[in-house]
C-alpha cells in the first residue's frame, strides 16, 4: 500500500514537472518579448545564409543594425546579442549559431569581457528568466548552464525559473512590438528616439564604468584560444558609447581599460575593430543625439557606425553583394517591412 501511495506520488510530481515545461512553452512561444523572438530568428532562418554573425551585450544589439549592412552592402548577418550577455556563454552562442550557419566572420565585443555582471541581479534575472527557456535542449546547452551556474553562483530560485519560466511570469516584461517577420533588427521606442542634451550622462554612470571589474581572466583567454584555432576569422570590436564619446569623454579612466585591452589583441596579432575611441568618433561625426541613453546608440547612430564597420568587413573578407541575388529577396521585403513597422509603431519615418 505505502508503495503504492509513493508511486502515485512520483507520478503526479513527474506529470506536474512536463506540464509546467507544456505550459512555459506555450507561453515563450506566444511572447512578444525582443530576444524571444530573435532566438526564434536564429532557428528558422535559411542555412548557411549569413555572411556575418555578431555577439555581444545591449551595445551590441544596438549598435548593429543588419537592415542597414544589408541596403549598403547587400550582406547578411545575424546580430546574436542580449542584454547583459555574460561572457562565459560567448562561446556557446557561437556553437549555437554554428550549428546552422556557416558566417564568413564573427564579430564578438568587448563590452562583455571589459564589464563583468558576475554581481549584476538583474543580468542574472533577464539571463535566466527570458533567454535561456528559449534555447533548444542540447550537450551545448547543458555546457552553457554548467558556466553559468559557477559564473552566477546561482541560487535554486533562479535555477528553478529558468526551468520553468511559467512560475516566473510577474517578473517577465512581455510589452515589446510583435511582427509577424523574423527579428533581424533592433525594434523598441528608445531606438528610434533622440538625445538633444548631455544632460543624460550622470555621474553616477561614469563611476560604474570606472569601477566595475572585467570579466574572469579564463573566460577572455578561451575567447583568444577560439581565434587561433577557429577555420572562421573572428573580430573583436567595440561599439561607440555617449559616455566615452561626448564631454565626459576625457575625463573617463575607463578608456585605458579599452586601449590595454586592444594593445593585448595587437601583441596576439588578433584582429580588432575599436571604434569607442575619439579618432572614429569624429571621423563618423557621432554626437549625443545619435544615442538615447549613456550606453546605447540609437537608430541614427548605429547606421553610421554599421556601414563603417560593414565597409571595412567588405573589404576586408570579399564579403558579396547579394541584393540582387533572388535567393536573397526575402531580405529586400523584411528590410521594407522594418522601415513600415517603425512607422506604424513609433511613427518614425527612417531610411536604411
């Protein structure tokens, strides 16, 4: 009888475990929610389509725009980035993507080795609450929470959200633009907004940037380890931020943080693109209006910042033009159907 009664039990907890995972499915699958929608992206677009892959934090994914790589340049890329994207899974998106893609060139940022979230509650909530549901079981996944639980020192709440985001919901904010095309670019109000002043540079942003710690040494020398054993060349970048860029600029002891950073890459002989640095600035005309907060460039500066870089990779990788390729119309239609959604959404008129 007691046998019994403990086999039931086993039974109801097994049954509530594959619901629980059934209806957090369902729900990551009906979300609006940016990054949901761009893993969705990564697993559905054509094979080996991408010419250039990108990895990094928020700067990243703001600073990237492949609508514009693609109306210049006529190549595709896919800009794989999250906010506070912790540097010990750089590698694993990359395994990730690689999976299905086959990219020319891989462009990894800095911002993620230069400014650990080890301490960071809320990366370890967005982490775990709205990227790491949606990844697809695999050997590469469980690699992937291996370092992050040492990275995190996670404890069992978040652990058991991450599993299953349905208990997790009041805590998930589901309130970004929902298309019915793959989420290739950048799609939320602040992106298509102006700063007019550099009243948003606080002080308090400028000693976060002097004082928070570089990510673990292991985590940056199995990144360098990558790039000489990799039979796909990969780039280190940076992405211009207002903080660095506008008057504060000379006064922030963060950029000998980036310049020894970039020094260590030369010494290597790795290939680096470092564009938070005044020289590019000017040469781009980049000003506080081309951002929307300290960190982030908007719209109008990540379109300066994507065709310099995408000029350089062109040149650099004989990269093709493929906007008249009918293999690649699909993207002459998306990039159309970004420009109608900004629109329609944000009521923004743009120009790629």
């Amino acid at each position: 009888m007691k046998l019994k009664i403990i086999i039931n039990y086993i039974i109801f907890i097994i049954i509530t475990i594959i619901i629980a995972l059934l209806v957090s499915q369902l729900i990551y699958r009906d979300t609006n929610y940016y990054e949901a929608n761009l893993l969705e992206t990564i697993y559905t677009m054509k094979p080996n389509s991408v010419d250039v892959l990108v990895v990094g934090p928020s700067t990243t994914e703001t600073g990237w725009n492949p609508f514009v790589a693609w109306n210049e340049y006529g190549i595709t890329s896919l800009n794989y980035s999250f906010s506070y994207l912790p540097a010990p899974i750089i590698k694993n998106l990359i395994t990730e993507v690689l999976k299905t893609q086959k990219p020319k060139v891989i462009l990894i940022n800095v911002d993620s080795l230069l400014f650990d979230n080890l301490n960071n509650d809320k990366s370890r909530k967005f982490f775990f609450y709205h990227i790491f549901p949606q990844l697809p079981f695999s050997l590469n996944k469980f690699y992937m929470l291996a370092k992050l639980t040492k990275y995190y020192k996670l404890d069992f709440k978040t652990f058991i959200y991450s599993a299953f985001p349905v208990i997790a919901l009041r805590h998930i904010a589901l309130n970004d633009i929902k298309t019915d095309n793959l989420t290739l670019s950048y799609l939320r109000a602040a992106y298509f907004r102006k700063n007019s002043s550099l009243a948003f540079i606080r002080a308090g942003k400028i000693k976060t940037y002097q004082v928070e710690k570089p990510a673990p040494k292991e985590y940056v020398e199995e990144l360098l380890e990558l790039c000489k054993t990799s039979d796909i060349p990969i780039i280190f970048i940076s992405v211009p931020a207002a903080i660095l860029f506008t008057k504060p600029y000379i006064t922030v002891d963060v950029k000998k943080r980036y310049d020894m950073f970039f020094s260590i890459l030369q010494k290597r002989q790795i290939n680096f693109i470092h564009a938070n640095q005044f020289p590019t600035v000017r040469d781009l005309k980049l000003t506080d209006a081309d951002s929307f907060d300290e960190d982030h460039l908007n719209f109008w500066g990540s379109k300066k910042y994507t065709s310099y870089v995408a000029g350089i990779l062109v040149k650099n990788f004989n990269l093709q033009n493929k906007k008249d390729n009918p293999e690649y119309s699909f993207w002459n239609d998306a990039a159309k159907e970004y420009v109608k959604d900004v629109k329609e959404n944000f009521d923004v008129d743009i120009s790629l």
